[in-house]
C-alpha cells in the first residue's frame, strides 16, 4: 500500500516527461541530440518531414518537461539535452532510495504471503 | 514508503519505513535468515547470519550474477534489530572495495497495529568516493538506455 503510494506519486512527478516522449518525433529528436550532441533546429528539420514550425512546438513540450534548453552559439540557436536538475550526491541517494524500494517490496511479498 | 533525510547532511543518510502484514517473528525470520534474506535482497548466501560474521552472498539480481556481495554482520537483536555494513554499489568485479569506506544498514522491527513496522536506514555515504558514485550512475544510465530502447522498438511496432 505504502509502495504503491510512493510508485504513484513518482509517476505524477515524472508524468510531464512520459507525455514529452509519448511522441515519435520528440523521441527522435531527443536520440539525436543525445547522440549528435547540440542542434540548430535546422539542423533537426533536416532529417524529419516535418515542418520546420512543428519541430519548434515539439522542442518547446520537450523543453517544458525538461528535456532540453536552448543555448546560444554565436548567431546560432541551439538545443541540448539538459543536464540532470540534481546534484549528484543528491541523485545517488535516488538510486539508493529506488533500491530500497523494490527490496522491501519484495519482502512485503515473500512475509505476507 | 517515506524517506526521511537527517538534517546534519542531507546526502549522508536514507531511512525508509513500510509497514507489514505479518508478526515481527515472521518479518524477523525474513530478515535473520541468510537463505530468506536473500530471496528479497537478491543475493544466495552459503552462510548464516550471527553477529560478527562476515557472510558472502552470489548476487542473483539479473545481469550481475558473477558478483558477490559482502555483508559486515553487526548486531542481530531478535524482533528488534539487524544491522550489517557493507559496499553499496560494489559492481566491478577486478576492484578492491576493502580500503574504502561502508556505509551502515539498520533494519528495525517494531509491533504496529494488524503487523510489524519495518524501519530501515543506510548511512556513511558522504564517504563514499566520487569515483564510485559516478559507477552507479553507469549501472542506471546502462538501465535507462535499455529502456529507451524499448520504447524505441515499442513505437516502431506501433
């Protein structure tokens, strides 16, 4: 009961980012820049059959749920994904907590069986 | 389940608390029995657990079945407290963790209304090396890749 509280509230926290990748482009265009490193959105364009105005709206959903941000090069415009918001001391007790988490289920399940 | 953080270093300790529909004696075989504790902490242990003992377990947690894990056996209070060190995180097979610093598990029992409340908290990682952190970030990262990969594969199929 406890776990499953705490399973639905990190699923609202994250929900704004499942909805950001609930589409086929936004998730192609987060592959690219996580591989090919910051884009101009001509760049991005470049490989998509859509218009360049639609790709603008897909980076900006992806920017709202904190995926990406925009950075200025020079003259240029360009998207990167953005560097996880937490520290990492913070973020390595995340992994710690997550860990916890799925153990203590698992004993939930074997003693009250 | 709750996290609480101490307020002497946010980033030092965990404590989480989940309440069990089962007597303390049956949470505390769970928990004192190396075979049973390894059932939920994904590890087979060859030894028991007592006091002072240091026990070897085979990880059995999908992917990293050629570790082993080591658990420091501190204090075993039946019903009451079981409380191990040991390397969080000890994921590379070729390093010596035994130089570096554990962190402190403390598993606590207490009678709750219908069950056992169940107290646990992990703390000391404020001494954990930079480096090792960073090591449990890959493990994630590799996790999070795969999932991403099934999402690409899921969409495809779609």
């Amino acid at each position: 009961m406890l776990q499953g509280r705490s399973v639905a509230a990190s699923l609202r926290k994250g929900a704004p980012v499942f909805a950001a990748l609930g589409d086929e482009t936004r998730l192609r265009i987060v592959a690219r820049l996580s591989s090919d490193g910051p884009l101009s959105i001509a760049r991005i364009t470049d490989g998509e059959a859509v218009t360049r105005q639609a790709i603008t709206k897909h980076l900006n959903v992806l920017s709202s749920a904190g995926l990406v941000h925009g950075v200025r090069r020079g003259r240029e415009r360009l998207w990167e994904l953005k560097p996880a918001p937490l520290d990492d001391a913070r973020r390595y007790l995340d992994l710690v907590s997550a860990r916890w988490d799925r153990a203590l289920a698992r004993l939930k399940l074997l003693v009250e069986d | 389940m709750t996290t609480t953080t101490n307020p002497a270093s946010e980033t030092d300790r965990i404590e989480k608390r989940i309440t069990l529909r089962a007597a303390p004696s049956r949470v505390w075989q769970a928990i004192s029995s190396s075979r049973e504790f390894g059932t939920w902490f994904e590890a087979e242990f060859r030894e028991e657990f007592a006091p002072g003992a240091t026990v070897h377990g085979r990880i059995t947690h999908k992917g990293f079945e050629h570790l082993t894990m080591e658990l420091q056996i501190e204090r075993m209070e039946p019903e009451r407290l079981f409380s191990f060190r040991w390397h969080p995180f000890a994921i590379e097979p070729d390093v010596d963790y035994s130089a570096e610093s554990t962190t402190l598990v403390e598993i606590r029992l207490e009678p709750a209304q219908g069950g056992t409340e169940l107290i646990v908290s992990e703390s000391g990682f404020d001494r954990i090396p930079a480096s090792r952190r960073a090591k449990a970030f890959e493990m994630n990262a590799k996790g999070w890749a795969e999932q991403l990969r099934n999402i690409e594969r899921h969409v495809a199929g779609a």
